[in-house]
C-alpha cells in the first residue's frame, strides 16, 4: 500500500481553489465534521428503523435493486447493504436536502448537477461487519461506470460522495482508492481490475481512515475498493452513505424498474 499524506479540508461556504486543484489531480477529496456527532446519531437511528422494517417485511428488492442480508455480531439478522435508503425514513430523505451537497457540483465539471436521491442506487448505505456469518465484509475492485456501459448509455460523470457514520482505521479495513485512475483510458476503465471478484491489493492504492461525521467525494471513474478489516465482531463496524451526484437526463427508478445486470454481481460480495 501506498503512503501518501494527502490533506483533509473543512468544507466552508464554498469549495476552495486549493479542494477543487486535488480533486482534479487525484480524483477524490476529504471534509472532516461535515456531519456533527447528534446529526451522525439521527442517521444511525433512521437506518436501524429502516432496518427494523425491512427484516420483518422481508424486502429483497427496492425498485429493482437487490437488498443485502447478513448477521450481526450477535447473530441477529441486519442489512448490510442498502438501496433507496431515503425514500423510506423522513431524516435521510432530509438530509439529502441539505444545501451543502450543492457546493460540490462544480467537481462534476458538468452543468446540471443534482443529488440522484432517486436515481442509479439512490441513497446507499454499507454496513460491514467481520463475523462468520456476515454477508458484507469487503468489496472487489470496481469503478462506478458500469451503471452506464450496462444500461448502454455513455459514460456520464458521477460523483460517489461518502458520508461516514463511525471511525475507520486500517484494522476496520475500509475504502482503498488508487489516485489519479479517473483520468484513465476507457481501456483502463473495463480492463484494469476483474470487477469486484479482484480484492488483491494495489501497490498504488491508499486507504482512507475516516471520523465519523467525516465526508469523502470520488470521482466515479476512480478504481477503488473495501478492504476487509483485520478484527472480528462489532470493534470491525463500519457504516458508510454514499450519495450519487451526477447530471444529464433525469432517469428516476420505481418500483416497477428491472434489476440491472450489474447487480447480479452483489451476489459474489461477501
């Protein structure tokens, strides 16, 4: 892995000269506090309701996306992925409204940016747990743009902004990113890693250590995967939102959408 010292900001009224230069140049960047630790709180309360729901109504799928499953360190049945989140809680779908999401649509370098709350995934939350039995404890490698080659649309841009809702250090595992692969060849953007069944470690990738509260942004072109944490049981949680920024024509998903291929292959995340 890696060493690389890179700058976490404070994200102010208004991106800074210097955020949006490393972003451009490395393809991602890091806010810490942009949640405070009451508003973390509500989230995590939202999500375990939501959770709470959707275990006793058994949802498989929200607007064609599959839902993932798995168990918690004391046996008990959690999701572990998410789709949609904010289409059912009052305080994600909230969230989601927060202005601030709005000063970040200048890194898509597009016009007509907007948070996709019911667009590709909608609002996704990650729950990883190292246990025996968990369904969720890594991700392969993988860029976001097979969400568009799949449904046969150009390569749009897209930002994956993550909001982190515990502390992650290199033990929890975590986000691993290899810098500057956003400015790659559409060559490079299918073939470089086999999506998501590669979990091998780059030489050239960095891992993320994040707070909770924190927000993390990459450019959807950016190889980048979860690594598995190195502890067992609940001192590995880790729960992640991401948030889709993108542009071009509004493609809502309901309830009547079909399963992308592209999810087939959430079967192979363990």
């Amino acid at each position: 892995m890696r060493e690389f010292n890179y700058p976490i900001f404070t994200l102010g009224d208004k991106l800074t000269p210097e955020q949006i230069s490393f972003f451009e140049e490395y393809g991602f960047v890091h806010f810490r506090n942009f949640v405070s630790p009451e508003g973390v709180s509500q989230i995590i309360k939202a999500m375990e309701a939501v959770q709470e729901k959707w275990v006793a109504e058994n949802v498989e799928k929200v607007n064609g996306v599959p839902i993932k499953y798995g168990f918690d360190a004391d046996g008990s049945k959690i999701v572990q992925r998410y789709a949609f989140a904010s289409q059912h809680h009052p305080i994600l779908h909230e969230f989601l409204l927060d202005k601030r999401f709005e000063l970040l649509f200048p890194l898509l370098k597009a016009e007509g940016g907007r948070v996709g709350e019911n667009e590709k995934d909608g609002l996704v939350i990650n729950h990883y747990v190292n246990t025996d039995k968990s369904e969720f404890t890594q991700m392969g490698w993988h860029t976001d743009a097979p969400r568009d080659i799949f449904l046969g649309k150009k390569i749009g841009p897209m930002l994956n902004v993550g909001v982190h809702l515990d502390t992650c250090t290199p033990e929890k595992g975590g986000l691993r990113l290899i810098p500057c692969t956003h400015k790659q060849s559409l060559l490079g953007l299918i073939f470089r890693k086999k999506y998501f069944v590669d979990n091998t470690p780059d030489p050239n990738e960095i891992a993320l250590s994040s707070q909770p509260g924190d927000l993390t942004v990459h450019d959807g072109r950016l190889w980048h995967r979860v690594a598995q944490a190195s502890i067992k049981g609940a001192e590995s949680r880790r729960r992640v939102m991401y948030v889709p920024i993108i542009n071009g024509e509004y493609a809502p998903k309901n309830e009547k959408s079909p399963t992308p291929f592209y999810q087939r292959f959430m079967k192979i995340v363990k």
